[in-house]
C-alpha cells in the first residue's frame, strides 16, 4: 500500500521546493493536502507524477509545479477572500483554504462539484463553499474578492471575472496561445488590469475562456 505522505514530502521536495517556491505557507499547504484524495479514484496511485492529471471533458488536475507556483505567486493572506474557478474535485480549494480566510470555488460540472463538495467535507474544510455555476460567470453574489484563481487555461480573461476583483485584488490565470502558455498574474487598478509574467506554464483551455474572434470588414 503506498505511503502518501513519504510520496507528498517527495514531491514537494522533488518538484515544488526547486521550483523557486518559497513562501512557507504554500510549502505548508502542499505537504498537508492529501493531493490523492482529489484526484478520480483511478488516479491515486499516480497522484503525484507531476504532470496533469485528467478530470475528463479536457478538464485537468493542474500539476504540483504548476499550483504551487500559482499560488506562492498570488502572496495569498489569512485575511482575503479567493475565488476559484474551474474546482475540479476540489483540490486547489483545499489548497487556497489553507492560506485564505475563506475560499468560494466554482464549477460548472454538476457532478464534479458535488464531489468536491464531498471531499472537502471529508477533510473539515470548512472555510469553503462550491458554487455550480458557469465558470467564465464566477460567483459575483459572494465578492468582491481579494485574489481569483483561474483553474487552466484561458485564451482571454472575460470582464466578468475582473469586474469580481477588487481594486487592489490580484488573479492569477494560464494564458494560451495555441500550444504556448504563460502564467501572468494581474494587479486590478483604477485604470485596469496590470498583467505581468509569473512563468511559463500550458494546461487545457477552459470551457467558456476561449479568446473571441474579432472580425474586420
């Protein structure tokens, strides 16, 4: 039977801690959440490959590198409320309610979100709420919101999410373009967003984050 927490400890070790990782809260969370109970069952074993994990749909678990460096990126505070979009099976919530005061989480699959649901109650997370709702939508009703959390990539960010950020809030979101991808994290202003580079990172578009045409005539 494997030892999950001598796997975890590997993989913080092996893939985060190199990764220029370095705020000890987010090192925390990573050692604490069981990344093997939000994953779909026949994946436990391979929980921690630290690479994406398939939720199907074209919908991923973010790999370990990937959420970590997200997350140690966004500077998240005991004090902020975090929206986070595309939950999956709940483990990036897990993760932010570690380092938040409350996280509302996101997700438009039914099926997932009632797990999530699930997984987070079997863990006593209880700073968390999963919202089944569009995901381009958000949860506007709950914000405004310190810092949002973008669960994959997007070819364009929709103002409806960044109307959800307060002024002064951070996001954090994969933009893609075709097969390259860039983690950038935005700085809401009064002006805007202020986007800048965090790293270079791909996942799957999300549904509904696809970049619009614009058409010339």
């Amino acid at each position: 039977m494997t030892d999950f927490s001598t796997v975890r400890e590997a993989m913080v070790d092996g893939q985060v801690r190199p990764s220029d990782v370095t705020l000890y809260p987010v090192i925390e969370a990573m050692l604490n959440v069981p990344r093997e109970d939000y994953v779909p069952e026949a994946l436990r074993e391979v929980a921690y490959i630290g690479d994406h994990l398939p939720l199907g749909e074209g919908r991923v678990v973010l790999d370990a590198r990937v959420m970590a460096k997200m997350l140690d990126a966004l500077a998240i505070q005991p004090d902020e409320l975090v929206l986070d979009v595309g939950a999956g099976l709940g483990l990036s919530t897990a993760l932010v309610a570690h380092l938040a005061e409350a996280v509302v989480a996101v997700e438009s699959d039914e099926t997932m979100a009632k797990e999530a649901e699930t997984r987070l109650a079997d863990h006593d997370v209880y700073n968390a709420m999963v919202e089944i709702a569009d995901l381009a939508q958000g949860a506007p009703k709950h914000g405004p919101y310190d810092v949002i959390l973008i669960e994959g990539g997007v070819g364009e960010v929709p103002d409806s999410l960044i109307r959800q950020l307060k002024t002064g809030g951070r996001m954090a979101a994969i933009i893609m373009e075709g097969p390259l991808g860039r983690c950038m994290i935005g700085l809401k202003t009064g002006q805007g967003m202020d986007w800048r580079w965090s790293f270079d990172a791909t996942a799957p578009l999300l549904p509904g984050f696809e970049k619009q045409s614009i058409f010339a005539f």
